[in-house]
C-alpha cells in the first residue's frame, strides 16, 4: 500500500506544476474573448470586413502565428527538468523515497513556490495604449502620456471626455447615417472607449466600467469578476476600428463597429491579433447622452 501512494505523488506533482502553469495563462481581455449583450447585439451574425489593404493584416497574422514561449521560460524548464530527473531518478535507480527521498521533494516544491512567487512579483506592469484623462487614476498610477489637444475636443461630449489613443479610424463606405453623425469622431470615442474598458476590467474597477456600459454589459463583466477576481495585465499595442452600421429605433442611437486590435492578454507572451464587434447605445431622449457599450459579440470567421 505504501509502495503505491509513493509511486502516485510522481504524476501528483507533474500534473500540479502543469495545472500551476497553465493557470497564469487563464488571463482574459474585457469581455472575456465571449458574445454578450443587449436583445439587439445577436440579431445579425458578422464576419471579417474586407480590408482595403493587405499588408497591415499580413503583419498582424504573422505575428499571431508566432509561438508563445511559456509563462516560465527557461525556469520552468530547468525546475520541471530537475524535479522530473529527481523523483524519477530515485524511482528507477534507487529506493523510491528512501532515507532523505521525501525531505528532497519539500525543499524542491518550496524552491519552486518561492521561484513563481518572485517571478509574479518582477512582472511587468501593464502598458495600456491611451489612458484617461480629466484627472481619472488608473490602478497603480504613474505619468500619463501626453494628450493632443485636437483629439481631446474631438473626443468630449457623448464619450464623456476619454483621453487619446492610436491606431487610425477605418469607416464603411456608403453608410445611412442619421442627420449630424460624425464618423471621424465616433470611431476616435470608440477606440478610446475600447482601451479605457480594458485598463479598467485590468484592475477590476467595476465603478468605472459601469460609466460605459449598459446594465445588461455591466452584469456579465461583473459576473466574470466573481470568477476571476485577480487583476490581470493586458497590453494593447495598436487599435482599428471601422464603421459597420447605424441606425435609430426606440428612441436612441445604435452603432456598431468592428475592433481589429494587437494586444497581449501575457504580457510575458507574444501578441495576437484581436478582432471583435462592439454595439454601442445613445438614448436619444437624453440631452447630451453618453454613448454606452450595449453588447460585445464574436466574428464567425
């Protein structure tokens, strides 16, 4: 009985270090990579938008296909290597466990715990393109980079006065849009609203999320907080948005754009490209209304 409770803390201990390692990469961007949203958000199914050029979606790929190194590196190699070399060496080539056996595999476990806990510690910090503005902290606060004042006006009013971004603006030709509809301005309130929700669902500030979202959105991202309470790091390096739809109908504003962003939800990784479609709301009956982000739904393709 003894012989077999030792030869199954081997697996125990490699499927743990696996479970340990593969749990850093659980890490999400807002909204989780998921479809959620208001009744309006599902009612038609979206797919890529043809780009009018192809070589910055060519460089994007070829990023996206790069292989992420693994969340430890090389340490995780060497400390892998030597726990498996360790227990098995001693397993096959000596008496399992014997003498000092079970002492050698404490000190190995403490040495890996405390090498993954220095690791998070000398995590970078999360580096977020755009920041906010009016005075407006993100967690962990620091200089914040400077802001065009062109682009401040552009993006005050309905986006509630969100700083700068990068990333150029893309709209759909032909589109029926109502009466005084500004599209270069829409798309700049839109990519800085994107990066806002981000840096905030990083720190998990449910308070400002709430400014930019409707009570159906605000549920879900609120719920997946109950899952994931730990603040995560993601690092937006370039954003796009275009145009797909607008329209009136109950009394506001409905706006859909396509994101197409290169983030890193590991920020020891490599990037990926991100495309996703956001709906956005302005109630009509409101006199200088916000636009709110009515619902986040997934490309087919």
């Amino acid at each position: 009985m003894r012989t077999a409770i030792k030869f199954m803390i081997v697996p125990l201990l490699l499927v743990a270090l696996i479970a340990m390692d593969a749990g850093f990469a659980d890490a999400k961007r807002f909204g989780g990579g998921r479809s959620f949203g208001g009744s309006r958000s599902f009612s038609k199914s979206y797919s890529k938008p043809v780009s009018p050029t192809k070589q910055g979606t060519a460089g994007s790929t070829a990023t996206q296909g790069t292989q992420r190194p693994s969340r430890f590196g090389g340490m995780g190699g060497m400390f892998g290597g030597l726990l498996a070399g360790t227990l098995l060496g001693s397993m096959f080539f000596g008496h399992p466990f014997a003498g000092g056996g079970m002492m050698d595999i404490l000190l190995i476990g403490g040495l890996i715990f405390l090498a993954m806990k220095l690791f998070r510690r000398r995590r970078p910090a999360p580096q977020v393109a755009g920041g906010r503005s009016g005075g407006m902290s993100y967690g962990g606060g620091g200089p914040q980079p400077h802001e065009d004042s062109s682009m401040q006006r552009q993006a005050h009013g309905a986006w509630g006065g969100l700083g700068s971004t990068q990333g150029a603006a893309e709209s759909a030709p032909e589109l029926d849009l109502p009466a005084g509809f500004d599209t270069d301005e829409f798309l700049e309130g839109a990519k800085l609203a994107f990066n806002r929700l981000q840096a905030s669902w990083d720190s998990r500030d449910m308070d400002d999320i709430s400014q930019f979202t409707t009570g159906a959105v605000l549920n879900e991202i609120k719920s997946q907080a109950a899952q994931d309470p730990g603040p995560s790091r993601t690092e937006i390096l370039m954003v796009n948005a275009r145009l797909l739809e607008v329209k009136q109908e109950g009394g506001a504003t409905l706006a859909t754009v396509y994101f197409d962003a290169l983030m890193r939800e590991d920020t020891s990784g490599g990037s990926e490209q991100v495309r996703e479609v956001w709906h956005f709301k302005q109630d009509d009956t409101v006199q200088g209304g916000m636009w709110l982000v009515d619902g986040l739904q997934q490309l087919e393709n």
